[in-house]
C-alpha cells in the first residue's frame, strides 16, 4: 500500500527563539512521507535565516504580514498531501505523532480528521523548558477516546477541545465545510472552523499525547482584546445551528448558557484586571443575564465601580 504524502503547514512570525526545534520534531518522525511548508508571515527577525538552514526538506514561503489566518491558507492551497497537518511555530511533536494518526485514519475510514490530546509545556524557573523525554505519556491509553469522537459538534459549544497542533485533516475536508481559517478572524479562527467542520465529517480523538504545548508570554491567547470573539462565535454558531450534533448528543440549553457566562465573566475580569471597567461591567451584566441564578456576577458590578480587582 502506498505509503500516503501528509502536509505539515508551519505558520510563524518572529519565531526565531523556536521555530529549529519544531521543525526538528517534524523532520524526525517514523511517518517519512511528509512536505513541511513554512509560511513566514512577514517577520523582522531571524525567523527567515534559520528555516532556510533547513532546505531542501523544508520549503519557505514568505509573505507581508497578514496573520496566522492567511498563513495557513496560503500553506493549505500550496499542499499537495493526502492529509494536512497545522503545526504552531514554537510546539513539538513526539516521533510517532504522524504514524499513529495515519493508522487511525485507516481504521475509521467515516472520520475527516484526528486530534490527540496534548501536554502543557511551561518553562521552568530558569526560563528553561524540560526535555519532552521528561514527559510520561506511557501512563496514558494509547487508545480512541470514545466521549469525543464522532460526531461532536456539540462539546465544541462548551470548548475549543481540539489544539490545531495535534490535528491531522482529510484535505477534501476543507472543501466540504466551506473552506479553511476565516481570516476576518482575529481570535477563535480555529474554534470556528473545528465549529463548521465538526457539522460535516466524524472526527476521532486519540488519548495519549502526541504534542506539548508550549507556554509564553507572547502567546496569542494572552493577549486582552476589546470584543469577546469567544462569546460571540458560540452564540452565533447556537443560533445557526443549534446544540445537537448529527447523531443527536446534545448539550442542554441551560448547559449551555452557564458555560456561556463563564466565559462572559472571564472576559470581564481579564479586563476589570487591565483596567477597562466600562467593558468588564458590560461583561459581567451578560455573564448574570446568561445565568442568573450565579448572583455573583451581578455583584462584581458594583465592587468594580468601587475599585475592586482580583488578585
């Protein structure tokens, strides 16, 4: 049987501090037919000079900066693989990441994509990050997980439970739901797209880890924006399409708007921390709305108009 070509898509930007060890981790895996494509979206640093160390087996395409969104899509319509990888710059596979999703995708023919779960990378405190051999992944089922495979849309309303960078994609997946990343998109453009895939095609999660995560403070997720694009997608996405995946699993609709105002309040409070009271009391008044039974976010209210912030 042949042997099926898998395109392992690197968006990056000022990634120099990371990019040769992620490459390196997809350059070292059991699974060898693999095409690496590095978007370089327009970085002022070294990014540029170190992935071109790495050619012939990695190919560059550098572009003006225009967001990971664009990145990716660039790095998809160039692909030629069977199968399509989104790695981000600064994480790391473990050697038979690519082995393990392929075999899977050969045992459930019904699925357009693999996701695993993944390990939390933080540095320790010296800034160093431990080896990935220091991880125990062997404690873990190396086995699907029932729970969140299938048909799940309905867990991506309560999560974004899928990391891009341990998913493994049919291409033809893409095209059945509508397209790749939104790039409109700011933040939550892979939440969206799992959110529009996951209506289309089966996806099966594997339980042992195959990827760490890496955590610093230049990541997106950190950063404090001015609309809650979390909240607006789920409520969008509920109103469109409803809570019931296709196989009838289903998230309750109080389930759903307590989840809802957790991630109200959160945001509330990310900017009741950074100082935009106007924006966390707004919040806060959505959070009770969704949930009003939580008397608490009706009190946060007043105790942010007096100073309050937490700790």
């Amino acid at each position: 049987m042949k042997t099926p070509l898998v395109s392992v898509i690197v968006p990056c930007f000022n990634s120099e501090a990371h990019i040769a060890e992620t490459i390196e981790s997809i350059l070292v895996q059991t699974h060898k037919n693999v095409e690496i494509i590095v978007v370089d979206d327009g970085s002022t640093d070294n990014t540029r000079r170190i992935v071109k160390k790495y050619t012939p087996h990695v190919r560059l395409i550098c572009q003006k900066n225009t967001g990971v969104c664009s990145a990716r899509n660039i790095g998809l319509k160039e692909s030629s693989g069977e199968f399509v990888c989104f790695m981000d710059h600064d994480d790391y596979w473990y050697p038979e990441k690519l082995s393990r999703q392929i075999n899977t995708f050969s045992e459930h023919p019904e699925a357009g994509a693999v996701y695993t779960s993944f390990l939390v990378w933080n540095a320790d405190q010296t800034g160093a990050f431990p080896p990935p051999s220091s991880f125990l992944r062997e404690s873990i089922p190396d086995m699907v997980d029932p729970e969140y495979s299938g048909w799940i849309y309905h867990h991506f309303l309560m999560d974004c439970w899928m990391l891009t960078s341990t998913a493994m994609f049919r291409k033809n997946t893409f095209s059945l739901c509508g397209g790749a990343f939104d790039e409109n998109l700011p933040y939550s453009e892979d939440w969206e797209l799992w959110l529009r895939m996951s209506r289309h095609v089966q996806m099966i999660k594997l339980m042992r880890p195959t990827t760490l995560y890496r955590q610093h403070k230049k990541q997106g997720n950190r950063t404090v924006r001015s609309i809650d694009y979390r909240t607006n997608l789920l409520t969008e996405t509920a109103r469109k399409w409803g809570l019931s995946s296709k196989d009838g699993r289903h998230v309750g609709k109080r389930q759903f708007l307590n989840q809802l105002a957790t991630y109200h309040a959160g945001f509330a409070i990310s900017h009741l921390t950074s100082g935009s009271i106007s924006i966390a009391i707004k919040s806060f008044a959505k959070a009770w709305s969704c949930s009003p039974l939580r008397i608490k976010y009706l009190a946060y209210i007043p105790a942010a108009l007096l100073g309050w912030k937490p700790r």
